[in-house]
C-alpha cells in the first residue's frame, strides 16, 4: 500500500503536529535525563563525601595514634631522665656523705694527734719547768754555801 503524497501544507501540519507532541516528549525525556543525571550526580557525591569521611576520620584516628605514641615516647624520655636525676642526685649525695665522713674522721685523727702534741708539750713544759726549778735550788744551796765561811778543817800533814 502506497500513501498518497502529502501537499505542502499537509506536510507542514503533520510535522507540527509531530513536534507539538513530540516537543513535550522531548521535554519530558530531558527533565526525566536532567533528574537521573542529577541523581547520579548527588549519589556519586554522596559517596565521595562519604570516602572522603572515611579517609579524614582515618587520618584523625592515625594522627591521634602517632600523638599518643608520640605522647607515650615523651612520657617515657620525662621517666627516664628523672631517674638519671634522681640517681645523679642520689650519687652525688653519697659521694658528698664519704667526703664529708673522711673529712670527719681526718679531722677526728687530728684532733687526737693535735691533743695528743699539746699533752705531750705540756708534759714537756712541765718536766722543764720542774728542772729548772731544781737547778734554782740548787744554785741557790751552791751560793748559800760559798756565802758560809768555810770550817777550819784540821791540818793534815801528808809527810808525816
């Protein structure tokens, strides 16, 4: 079955017709794309906020495990470092204890040895004392004596 050929005028009305109707399709078709495209367009948003969450909330968690270790390592190193203080401290004391216990005992053995010397110079200056004494009466008998006139002492003849 052949058609009959259109004229002009019923071929512009027939495609009119098509375009009224089909504009409408061809506008419905667009807003139906426009909003499948947007949904796409809000989904893959969607995900990549989320991934993009998932990474942030990743490196907070990996950030606030490095500042705890970080945290940790420090707490540790302040640890240590006052025990190296607390035994610096600790040995120095000790030392300063043995220094000032030789110190004692030194100064103890010379106090007995000084005691000892000053007894000993006292003895000494008590002996000197005593023999000068002596020697002062002694001189004083030997003046007393030569002061006397000495007795006649009969005559002894060695000839005889």
């Amino acid at each position: 079955m052949t058609h009959a050929k259109r004229t002009g005028r019923q071929e512009r009305n027939h495609h009119d017709r098509h375009r009224r109707h089909g504009g409408k399709a061809i506008l419905d078709k667009a807003e139906t794309e426009a909003r499948t495209i947007l949904g796409k367009a809000r989904a893959k948003a969607g995900t990549l906020t989320a991934e993009a969450k998932k990474k942030a909330d990743e490196q907070i968690e990996q950030a606030t495990r490095r500042k705890q270790g970080i945290d940790q390592e420090a707490d540790r190193r302040i640890g240590e470092s006052r025990e190296q203080a607390q035994k610096l401290l600790s040995d120095a004391n000790t030392e300063a204890d043995r220094i000032l216990k030789t110190a004692e005992e030194k100064a103890a053995g010379i106090d007995t040895k000084a005691k000892a010397r000053i007894a000993d110079a006292d003895r000494r200056e008590h002996e000197a004392a005593h023999t000068v004494d002596q020697a002062r009466r002694l001189l004083a008998d030997a003046a007393a004596r030569l002061a006397r006139p000495m007795p006649e002492l009969p005559a002894t003849n060695p000839r005889e």
